[in-house]
C-alpha cells in the first residue's frame, strides 16, 4: 500500500500538461519583467 501513495502524488502534479495554461514554477527570467 505504501507504493501506491507514491504513485498518487505523481498524478496531483500535471506541470507538463498545464505548462502551456499556467506553470506551477515562476522562471527568474518572467519574475524579472514584473
């Protein structure tokens, strides 16, 4: 049971399909411009 938790997390974090929507992570480069 304890690997299935590691596998739940992996699937609450869809950066790559939501990269294009709005990155989860603010790059120095965008936070520089504000």
């Amino acid at each position: 049971m304890e690997e299935i938790t590691i596998i739940e997390p992996q699937i609450n974090f869809p950066v790559e399909d939501r990269d294009d929507e709005q990155p989860l992570y603010i790059p120095e480069e965008d936070y520089d411009e504000d």
